[in-house]
C-alpha cells in the first residue's frame, strides 16, 4: 500500500493544530501551496476542520489530528 501526496499533505495539515488549545485555529492563505489549499478543502469537506481555509477542529478533527500527531511522534522516537 503507498500513501497519495494528497494523504499525505492531509496528514501534514493535521500536524500544523496546536493540540493543548481548542482555541488554536489555522489560516490557509490564499498564497499558500495549491497543495496545501486543496487539503483545507478536502478536510472540510470531510467535516475536520470548520473552514475551506483552515479554522478549527470540528470533534472528529480533534480526534484525528490526536491521531496523526501520534503517529509521528512515534515514528520519529529514536529506539
């Protein structure tokens, strides 16, 4: 199985939330990557973020972006 870039840059928008604030939005600007704008969109289409251009976490966000968060730390722990 491999990963899309599109997965990917999904996972990589989820790392950018500041976990300990539920105040912690983003902005995607619209200078940004059109790679990184096209995540916001998929994210908020899939009802994890609040907004086209990033917001907040909607519950489901929180629980998915704790998720991907982990998984890098983990993977990133030196043995």
């Amino acid at each position: 199985m491999s990963l899309s870039s599109e997965f990917l840059e999904d996972l990589e928008l989820l790392n950018l939330f500041n976990l300990d604030s539920a105040q912690g939005g983003i902005k995607i600007h619209h200078e940004a990557a059109p790679a990184r704008i096209a995540a916001a969109q998929r994210l908020f289409a899939q009802n994890i973020i609040t907004l086209e251009d990033g917001g907040y976490l909607t519950p489901l966000g929180l629980e998915a972006a704790a998720h991907a968060q982990a998984l890098v730390t983990m993977l990133q722990a030196k043995p």
